[in-house]
C-alpha cells in the first residue's frame, strides 16, 4: 500500500458514507487536513445540512490538534467557526494541505463558503476529487488558484462521483432507495433481522426522507408503524403502494403516528429522496425503477422467506453496522 | 475520526487480511511505520510462509521513502534484507514508530527474528496488537523493552486476535472453513457467481491448504475440476463428502487433474487447513463444525436455489473483491 494523495481521498470518502443521506438536501461530503509531513491531523464529514461543512469540521479540528486551543472544541457553529478560525489560525495552515472529495463551495447558503475560508487561511494546497455539479455553488477551485493556492483536481474522482450520486439524482428530480434487511442467505421475513444499529440508521433518514413507500402486503402483514423513536425525530409521511387501498386496516399504529399524512398511490413519488421499504412482492414490483438498494446483512443463516428477481448493482459502499454489513449498492 | 494509535493498527490489520488464509501455515500479520510527526511511511504485510514478515517488508518500504535508495526496491529475500538494512539505515529509525498486529518474532524460523531487526535499527517505539501465542516464537516484546525501546501493547488487540485466529486454531491442530459464492439474495446454484478477482483468491487458496473437502452432490451435480487455473499452482488433493463413493462417476475431470489423490471420506479430516466446498447439502451437514465461513457475495438478485439452516456468526473482515463482497465470518 502507498500512502498518497489517493490514500488521504479515501480516508475523506470513508468518513462521508458515514452520513450519506442524512446531509440531504446537500450531498455527503469528507475532507481530511494533512501537515507537511504528510500526517493526518484530521477528517471531518458534512452531518447535516444548515451544520458546518466537511472542510470547516476538518479544519476547526486540525486547528486544535496543532495549537492545543480547545475554545472551538465541539463548536458546529458555521458562522461563527468561519469568523474565527481565520483570525486564530494566522498562518499555521500555509504548509498544509486539504482533501475534499467535493469542490469547495464558492457560493453563501445557509453557510458562508468553504472556498473564501481555505483562501483566506492560506492553505498550501487542495485536493479535490469532484467537481461541484451545481452551478450555484462552483467556482471554489478557479477561487483559490486566483489565490495562488495549488489545487489538483480528480483524484479518486469516481469513488467521489459514486459518493455524489444520490445529491445529483435529487437534484435533478428524484433519489429512489429500497432498503432491506436480511439474513445471510437472503431470508427477509420473521423477527426482527438487523441489529440495533443499523435500525438506528433507518430511523434517522426516516426523519429526513420526503416520502417513505411501503408495500401494501408489508402493511397487512407486518402491521409497521414506520416512526423514529430510536432517534427520536418526526416520523416520514408515508405512501402505501397499493391497487387496494380498501383493504388496508385504519385502525393499525401507522395511521396514529402524530403530524404523519398517509396516502395510497400506484405510482411513485416524482420528487425528493424516497425511500421504499417492503418485502418481496415490492422489490419485484419497483426493482426497475430504484437508483440503489441499502440493504443490511445480519450475520446469521436462518430459515425463512427470501425475495427475487433478476436485477444488476454495483457496490459504491460497504461497512460494519453494528454487528451487520450495511452495502449501498447503485441500480444498473 | 481522530487519528490514532488505533487508526494505524487498523492500517496494518487491513492489510494483513489481504493475505489472510495465504500465509499457511504462518499466521497473517501486517506492519506500518510512521515518520516523528505521525505521517505513515509504509504499510506492509505477511504474504507467503517463507517470504519476510510484514515488519521486515513496512521497514524496507520506509527506508526506500526516506531515503530515495532503490537497491532493495522489491526485494523480498528475507536473509538479505535483515543484513542490509541495519547497515543501511543507521540512525534512520531512531523517531520512527513501527505498529505490529502481533508481536515480533523473537526466533530464526525460515527467517532471522523480527525483534531483533527492530533492536538494531533502534526504533524510537514498537506498538503491538495480540501476543504472540506461539512459545517459540515469543519473547519478542521483552527482548525490545530489555533493549530501551518504548513497548506499547494491546492496540486493538480484539480485532487483531481475531486476524489472528485461523493461526490459532491450525495451531492446534485444524481450521476448517467453508467457502460459497452467491447473488445479494442467498441463491448459489446456476452459472458463475463470483467474479475474476473472487475466484482468484480462490485458486490462490487452493494451492496453501492441505485438503479439499467437497460435498458429493456437488460432484454429481456441478463436476468441478477444482484447481488452480487462475493462479498456476499445484491443485490440492480432494476429499469428497459422501456415504455413497460408488455413485460418484471416476471419469470426471477432477479425477484427472496431475498429482492430486482423491479420497472419500465421511468424516471431516482433523488436521491442517480444510476448505469445504459445497452447496446447500454439504452446509446443512457441516455448518456445526466450521470455524469460519468465507462469503462471496455477487452484486445482482437472482432466482434460483438458495441455501439454510440455522447458524450465527460474527463479521471478522469485510472487502471488495472486485466488483463483489468478500466477508470473513466466524462461526458461533
């Protein structure tokens, strides 16, 4: 293994899954601060949108590691963090470098931009794996080489793009996930399959998805009630994907969950990041028309029901959940 | 993510499990060196008995950046190396760290004793994952500390145990695992599953174990040859899973493949290293006897024939393995 500007990008990378989809609507993104020797000195993520960006995060903790000042320890306070840094930092940053996977953003949103705070800390150099996809925000790498700043472009640039799918897909229109759970042989039916955990990451999009679409069969037979009380956040509204809206019971815990809208279609929702959960007869039914399947695997084979159907992924991310894989696999 | 001891024993372990399984009858290990302000030099791991320990390898690759000297750029004579490179380094080493997943030999086995490498080179602090558990072999911690060198241990010694636990258990007699191909959903019959890179390490493994065992209605159904085609190696001796020897036609290709003995059996062998081979029969009949199964998990849903039976493990190590998964499990 050779430790390179690739090695530094895909420590970036590996931090930004960590929040994939729960920065929406802005896209995950990771950065990691290196000194002049080529040390690490840290690796921030986006966690969510209106908090500070990957950069600032990676900074203010770079920042603290060089000077021992803990004054800004924990602060997620954007505006406030792009104030001071510059005037703590003075020129403790022109022999390091950054790594975004992302473009510096070039534009004010509900954050001032990334790409003034690095110009005005005067870092020796960046390194970006993508460039930014939306127009508003671009224009952060031309910045800094104005500002004299060395920059390279598109290192691990397709790891990064993979990373940026979901925010382009949303962008345009839609981003349309199934998640599954499942034993190591596929089985999806029965108690509860995956580990507390990785029901902890389900609950927390729950609380930031447009729309949760379950199957109609899933709701009869599973009775859910689709909230986000590991998290405790406001549950999604939901869409039950159903011909037969009358047969599905009123009376069950998912049409009490407070300030929740329940409605029943049989087309999918055109806009925003849509997640599907459901069984087999739902996969079979929607295989087509999903940008990726996140899908949980406990690590048990049991007996049980399993699902199908012929349908192609490509494997853009895979971790530890808990006791469980968690894949995130992109529709082909 | 704060940048660690941990996060460089985790480096190391990454690496190390590359090699997991090919380094029979040695234990996996892997090694990384970094420079006084925490920057990694090098990362390196055991790759094949005989060959130098990962230490050896991390330190080679280390002096190789600091110094820019090629002379020993892809050298991997073990002998050769803990000649020149104390010559070489002098006080090179002196504020280097090197991270260890298990503690330096302290005996001549086919190669000279890593401690002892490590005392000459002076290394400024030796961080050390599990102990080593092989009498012979160990004593190499004391030997560093006896010499002045700062000794840490126990870094992720959990996760570095469990790399270490096919070595453990050959030690003492057998490590059996069983290896499966499948889709996202559990179905393992039909065309080739995994893909070039899986089926390559499993040629690759083929050539270290000392037996493999194969279920009899896989050789009726499916008559694998069995060998090492994609990596060029001697293919191991079979022995095949039944209780009916005579309904398994001789005339099969694996039957014919040069200097391989065929044996049936119906009792698993009791020593060495044993990968099973087999489909759902085979697993239901020896899944309570496998220390580890090792899963290649193809990214497309499929239909087909799957497999079950009750049986829980734990994630032990998890990778691409181009465009599939690869998980190391170890049974409960």
């Amino acid at each position: 293994m050779v430790v390179s500007d690739s090695f530094f990008m895909r420590l970036a990378l590996q931090e930004a899954w960590q929040y994939q989809l729960l920065t929406y609507p802005n896209p995950a993104v990771g950065a990691v601060v290196t000194g002049s020797s080529g040390e690490v000195l840290s690796v921030g993520a986006h966690k969510e949108a209106g908090k500070p960006h990957a950069e600032v995060l990676a900074i203010r903790d770079a920042y603290i590691r060089l000077t021992g000042d803990m004054s800004l320890a924990g602060c997620d306070d954007a505006e406030l963090l792009h104030a001071r840094l510059p005037e703590l930092s003075k020129s403790l940053f022109h022999d390091k470098s950054i790594y975004v996977t992302l473009e510096p953003c070039n534009h004010t949103g509900q954050t001032p931009p990334c790409a003034l705070l690095i110009e005005r800390l005067g870092f020796g150099r960046v390194v970006i794996g993508s460039m930014d996809p939306n127009p508003l925000a671009a224009g952060g790498a031309a910045r800094l080489e104005n500002a004299g700043i060395t920059v390279t472009k598109g290192i691990e640039r397709a790891a990064c793009d993979n990373l940026l799918l979901p925010f382009v897909r949303w962008q345009k229109g839609r981003f349309l996930f199934f998640k599954l759970a499942q034993s190591i042989n596929g089985i999806i039916d029965g108690d509860t399959i995956s580990c507390e955990a990785s029901r902890r990451w389900v609950h927390a999009v729950r609380e930031k998805i447009d729309r949760l679409v379950i199957g109609g069969e899933t709701v009869r037979t599973d009775r859910p009630v689709l909230d986000c009380r590991l998290t405790g956040g406001q549950a999604p509204d939901v869409a039950i994907f159903t011909r037969h809206p009358d047969s599905i019971d009123r009376s069950i815990p998912l049409f009490a969950v407070p300030k929740r809208r329940v409605e029943f279609i049989d087309r999918l929702p055109e806009k925003g990041l849509v997640m599907i959960e459901g069984g087999a007869g739902t996969f079979e039914a929607l295989k087509e028309e999903i940008d990726a399947l996140v899908l949980f695997i406990a690590p048990f084979v049991k007996e049980g029901m399993g699902y199908n159907g012929g349908k192609n992924f490509d494997i853009l991310h895979q971790r530890k959940s808990g006791e469980d894989m968690m894949l995130f696999l992109r529709g082909r």
